[in-house]
C-alpha cells in the first residue's frame, strides 16, 4: 500500500533532487568523483518531522546549528525512527548529525553526546572543552567513537562569524592530535565572508587546505559550500557542502 506523499515531503523531495543534481553537475564540471562530496542537510529552524521526511528521502548526514534545540531534535528523529513512525521501514538507518554552527563552551558536553563532528571549532579554550566533553560521553557510553573536529578558518578575522586565521591553525591542530583519545582531527570548515566573492573566498580556502593537508595529511575533509555556492566550493575541492535554503525552503521566522 503506498500513499501519496504529503505536500511538504513532495516539495522536500523536489528541492533535494535540484540540489543533487547540482553537486553532480559540479563534480562533472570540476572532473570529481561524486562519492568525494557529502551533502549535510542542513534544518535548522525547521521541525524534526522535515528531518524524518528527509531520512525517506534517502538522506542520512545533518547539520544543526544551535544547542539544545539540536540535540532535542536529533532525540525526537531518532526515536520517530525507531518507533517507525518515520517514513523509513529499515530499522536501521545510520543516521548522523553535525554541529556547524557557533558554539558556547557550557555547551560541549550536551553535543559530544549527539554530534557525529563539530564543524565549527575556531579556539584552543574550545577544543579542550570538547576533549574533556567527548571523553566523558565515551565512558559513560553515551557515544561510541572519537568526536569529528574540523577547525573554522577565518578569512578576514571577523569575529562576528567566528574562525581561526590560518596563523593559528596549525597550534589549534596539534591541540586536537593530542587529545587522540576522545577528538579526531578531520579537516577544515569556511563559511564565506559575506563581502567576498564565492570564487574568491572558495580559492582562498583551497590555498589554505593543500598547505594544512601537506602538514596532517590524515586531515582531508573540507567543509565549504551553502546554498548559494555549491558550484565555486565543489571546484575548490569541497568534500561536505552544507545546504539549508535550497533544501528546506526559507527559515521560518521565530518569535523572540
Ligand atoms: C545555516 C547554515 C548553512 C546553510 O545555509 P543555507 O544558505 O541555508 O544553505 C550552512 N552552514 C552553516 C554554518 C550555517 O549556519
């Protein structure tokens, strides 16, 4: 028996469809494998039932922005899934979820007990509240294996959008590597300064990275891209583009 799905999961499925096809396209374009570039959906500001939508969708790697909202969610999707509620019928759907937006230290030790990664690592003060976070989740078992770090660049040392200049990378990195026991060191993460131009800021961040992947060769990930530049981020060798918008639609207003 298979009902006809309802509005809002037949617009999700539409926008996701666009959105895949622009990664291949891109991929094509740049002479990539597909298989190198993730797509995190990202929902933040939209309910946990777009989430379970999505699951149905196929889609498996999220990205949330704001504790505790996030790891509320992350709770209600979960146990949506498992009480199969949820479009999925495979009991077991592996289904991962990652912090990319700022994070207060108070909050470390709520998302190392939900958070696959961290994209949005940017100070030494950070990393040693998520080392301390992630070993107490781990021996407590609330997670199973070592918490993702990417580290946030900078491209201009604003503040306001959080990030280390690339002068500071390297003392951050072996920060992590030292915590081998709870934190994994994976890569970089960019948000694109809003005065910059995407190609620009994508061709920066590449820079940045061969240099980064030439001293932690272990550290290849790439987390660049959002709605509006998908395309400049996947010629630059984004290998984790971070889609909200173009997913699901505008974020609703919230009240104050
Ligand atoms: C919201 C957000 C995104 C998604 O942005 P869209 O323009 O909606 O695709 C990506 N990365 C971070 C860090 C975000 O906060």
């Amino acid at each position: 028996m298979t009902a006809q799905p309802d509005p809002r999961t037949a617009e999700l499925a539409a926008n996701l469809q666009a959105t895949r096809r622009r990664i291949r396209t891109a991929a094509e374009a740049a002479g990539r494998d597909r298989a190198d570039i993730a797509l995190l959906v990202v929902t933040k500001f939209h309910p946990a039932e777009d989430l379970v939508r999505l699951v149905g969708l196929g889609e498996r790697e999220f990205g949330e922005s704001r504790e505790p909202e996030a790891g509320r969610k992350i709770a209600a999707v979960r146990a949506a899934l498992s009480s199969g509620e949820g479009a999925v019928d495979d009991g077991d759907v592996a289904f991962a979820a990652d912090m990319i937006g700022s994070v207060q230290r108070k909050k470390a030790g709520s998302i190392a007990r939900w958070a696959r990664r961290v994209h949005s690592v940017d100070s030494l003060a950070l990393i040693d509240s998520f080392d301390g976070a992630a070993q107490r989740a781990l021996d407590a078992g609330e997670r199973a294996s070592t918490l993702g770090v990417l580290l946030q660049v900078s491209l201009d040392g604003d503040p306001e959008r959080g990030g280390l200049v690339s002068d500071d990378l390297a003392e951050a990195a072996d920060r992590v590597l030292a915590a081998s026991n709870s934190l994994a060191l994976e890569g970089l993460m960019l948000i694109a300064p809003l005065e910059m131009a995407a190609a620009e800021a994508m061709s920066r961040i590449a820079e940045i990275r061969q240099d980064f992947v030439e001293r932690y060769p272990g550290a290849t990930e790439l987390s660049a891209g959002m709605s509006g530049d998908v395309e400049e981020a996947i010629a630059h060798g984004s290998t984790c583009v971070r889609v909200g918008t173009a997913i699901l639609g505008a974020r609703p207003i919230l009240s104050p």
